[in-house]
C-alpha cells in the first residue's frame, strides 16, 4: 500500500479510489496517451499515421485497415480491443468498453468488417456474452448502435441493432 492510499483512507475513512494504486509512470503515460488517441489520431488526415499512434498507443490493428478522421477507441481499454485485418471503419465511429458503474469488456471486430459512419459500439455483458464481437466480413450501418454480438457476415442497422440480412461468408 502506498503512503498517500494510506493517508487517504485515515483522513477519509474509506476505501481510497482505484487510481490511487497507479504507478508513477502510468500517472505520466495515461494523459499522453489521451492526448494522443483523442486530439492527434482522430484528426490526423493521413490513415497510416492514424493506424501507427494507435498501435504505439497500444491498440491491436491488423493489416490493411482503415479508421476514419474523428472515430473514438476506448483509450482506458486499449488492451480490451482488438480490430482484425481488411477492416474498414467509416468516419466519427464511437467504441466503448465500459461506462459509469460498469465492468471493462472486450470489443472485437473480426476480419473483413465494415462500421458505417457514426456508429456506436457499446461493450457490455448481455446473457453472459461478455463484450462485443462483430463477426467476419459483417457489416454495421450508419449511425447504429451496436450493443450485442454480430454474426459472421450479418448486416446490422438501427438504433439499437438488429440484424437486417446474413450471409454465408466464405473464407
């Protein structure tokens, strides 16, 4: 237990916060990288520049993929995402894996998918599905809400998502 856990929880007479057992360097690291995946990448208008601050951010991308200028990736769940090769995500696309009040969960995005612009992906535990997983070669539409799993080759549209068509998808 670290000294200022320990004056806090005297002074207070409670439990001391989760960010009171952060180290010094990731005190330092987490606004830099912030900083870098909020303001730097969403508005950087080259796409490989975009792709190579999110990995140095920690983010797992595949090859040949495409994010959009403005999109949002859950910067305290770097290491809860993972987006597969031949991706596309459109433009202002929003992850994330957690909210108030609630667990981290994991956000997959399979080989081959497609985001439409403004979509929103909601990770959460649903039927003790943990997390989200759009499946390969799936598409999401523009400005759905996606807030449970999609199948392989399934398209989802709406507010929240509903599956629209599935095909079979060939590998």
């Amino acid at each position: 237990m670290s000294l200022s856990k320990w004056i806090y929880e005297k002074v207070n007479h409670k439990p001391a916060p989760k960010n009171y057992d952060y180290s010094i360097f990731a005190i330092i690291v987490k606004p830099i990288r912030k900083f870098f995946t909020n303001t730097v990448a969403p508005l950087c208008p080259f796409n490989f520049i975009r792709i190579t601050i999110y990995r140095a951010c920690g983010f797992k991308i595949g090859k040949h993929v495409f994010i959009g200028m403005h999109c949002y990736l859950d910067d305290m769940c770097y290491k809860l995402m993972s987006i597969g090769n031949n991706c596309t995500i459109s433009y202002g696309v929003y992850f994330a894996c957690h909210g108030r009040n609630q667990e981290h969960y994991p956000i997959i995005i399979e080989d081959g998918a497609y985001i439409g612009m403004r979509a929103a992906i909601l990770s959460k535990n649903v039927k003790n599905e943990f997390g989200v997983t759009i499946g390969k070669k799936a598409v999401v539409g523009a400005c759905s809400l996606v807030n449970k799993n999609i199948p392989d080759g399934a398209t989802a549209v709406g507010v929240p998502c509903r599956i629209v068509e599935t095909k079979s998808c060939p590998d």
